[in-house]
C-alpha cells in the first residue's frame, strides 16, 4: 500500500487531478460513497436552499474531496517552498499581534475545511516557531502511521488528543502554536454542546481549558480555496488572556465563527462526516431557537445527480 500511494504522490500535477476527476464519477455517481449523510447534513446545514441549489453544493463537494486526496498524497512530495507558495496568510498580523511577536504561545483552532492538512504544513514553512498539531487517532493502524510521519514531515510535534494536556503543560516555555481540529464530535457526557449546522452537537473541552491554565490566546484559523491547488488562511481573534471565566464562550465563539465560514464556502466542508451521530443528553436545551430544519422536499427542484 504505501508503494503504492508513494507512486501517486509522484505522479505529475496535471495527471493526478486527472484521476481525480476519475474518482469523483466513482465515488458520486457509481458507488455513491456516503451520499445520504452529505445530503441529510446539507439538508440540515442549509434548510434555506432549495433541493437543487444543495444538489449543486454536493456534487462541488464530491469534486473538491476527490481532489484534497490527491494533495494530501502530493504534500508528501512536496518542498516547503512549494507548499508555502500554495498555502498564503492573508492577515498573519493578528498571530503576531496576539503572541507578542511569537513570545507567547496560542492555541490555533481549525475545521474539516479546504485543505486542513496544507495548512500544517504551510505554516511550517512561514512561521518562525514550530505548528504542534493535536490528533485524534485513526482507526486505522495503518492510515493513523501514515498520517502521523505526514504530519511530522517538517519538524511539528503531533500530540494526541488523549495527551494534549499533559504535553502541553510540560512544553509551555517552547515557542509553538498548538493547532488544534476542534470540530470533531466531543463526548456524549462532559462534552460542550451547542446548535451547529442546524442541529445539537457535541465538542470537545480542551482547548477552553489549556487557554485559560496557560493564559494564551485562541486563534480560528480559516482556510479559504483561492483555486484548484492554492487555498488562503485567514486568522480571527477568538478570546486573548484574560479569558472569560465561564470558557464555554470561548467555545461558543469558535463554533459561531465555523458557522460562518462554512456559509462562505460550503462545498470545500467535510460533509462525510457523520457529525451528529450522538444524541444530546436529556436535559440539554438549546441556548436559542435555531432555523427550520423541515424544508420541503417534495416541491423543490431535483439535484443535478437526480437529472442525470
């Protein structure tokens, strides 16, 4: 397997988005890979559009995924210098701003958006401290490797999500950022639990935590596709020290944020994800009414895969 996805990651640009192309006909048109949870989450994320307008949204998405496999696959290939040329800052003043010029740690939140593992990479090779990500393992053994010496490439430190505290606490006095994917589902009971996408869902505490014991701030960081290939990270200020007592609000900002950027570019989402698995304990409510989650189906256009 790893010969083979060695040979991949060498095969030329033009060529591997090629086979990318291929793999999106594959996966959404012959074997449908997980289309009814990407259309129950879009159908819930975005209850405003029509059956069409999301039709449209999924099949962009199916194509930006074939082709994030096929990145994912070339960064392992890749230079630093090329990777930086891809993965741009828009605004990197605002870490700067926030750490005193690198002085001080931060935790960097990210999402299942765009290229997330550009991103690590990216900043690697633009920023003058080390980017430490925290990873939830796979369940895969061989995938989790994998993606472990990917990460590790370029000298970052992963941490487990399980360690993260202990690791963190015992490295406060290095010059990194913590980067941390924050929008995996959290536990059932003692997770944080929110209205997301139109439904409740569950993340995990931590982040909140870390920022408040080791007094740094919190950075959303988003990234953006600028074309096929080249993505922008744009950095909004969450919450610096000191941070509000009760930290679900550091919490409640980020998810508000992802909310947002989700809205701006929705195709570029990892809609696969089944989310919203995990029912809410009995006695959550929300903290305010959210949108209709019932749009009518039965009267709306078809989708484009219904037409073809």
């Amino acid at each position: 397997m790893k010969l083979f996805l060695g040979l991949m990651a060498a095969l030329p640009e033009r060529i591997a988005y090629g086979l990318a192309a291929v793999a999106y006909l594959l996966l959404f048109r012959v074997f449908r890979y997980r289309r009814s949870t990407v259309q129950e989450n879009l159908r819930f994320a975005f209850p405003e559009k029509s059956q069409l307008e999301r039709g449209h949204i999924e099949a962009a998405f199916y194509r930006h995924l074939c082709n994030l496999f096929v990145e994912i696959l070339r960064s392992t290939r890749m230079t630093q210098e090329q990777l930086a040329e891809r993965m741009r800052f828009k605004n990197l003043e605002v870490l700067v701003d926030a750490t005193h010029n690198y002085e001080q740690q931060a935790i960097i939140l990210l999402i299942h958006q765009s290229n997330w593992e550009w991103m690590l990479h990216g900043s690697m090779a633009q920023l003058p401290v080390s980017v430490d990500p925290v990873y939830k393992a796979l369940h895969s053994a061989f995938w989790d490797d994998y993606m472990l010496q990917a990460r590790s490439r370029f000298g970052a430190v992963p941490m487990t999500i399980e360690s993260v505290g202990r690791e963190v606490i015992r490295g406060r006095k290095r010059k990194r950022v913590i980067a941390m994917l924050a929008d995996q589902a959290g536990p059932k009971h003692g997770g944080f639990w929110t209205e997301f996408l139109g439904r409740p869902a569950s993340f995990y505490r931590g982040a909140d935590k870390l920022a408040q014991a080791l007094k740094i701030p919190v950075i959303f960081a988003q990234c953006r596709r600028v074309s096929r290939g080249h993505y922008e990270i744009e950095l909004h200020e969450v919450s610096r020290p000191p941070h509000p007592t009760d930290g679900e609000e550091i919490l409640e900002a980020y998810v508000r944020l992802t909310e947002q950027v989700i809205a701006e570019q929705p195709e570029t989402y990892l809609w696969t994800n089944r989310r919203w698995k995990k029912a809410p304990p009995e006695d959550y409510r929300p903290a305010s009414p959210t949108k209709s989650t019932a749009p009518n189906d039965a009267t709306e256009s078809a989708t484009p895969d219904s037409q073809a």
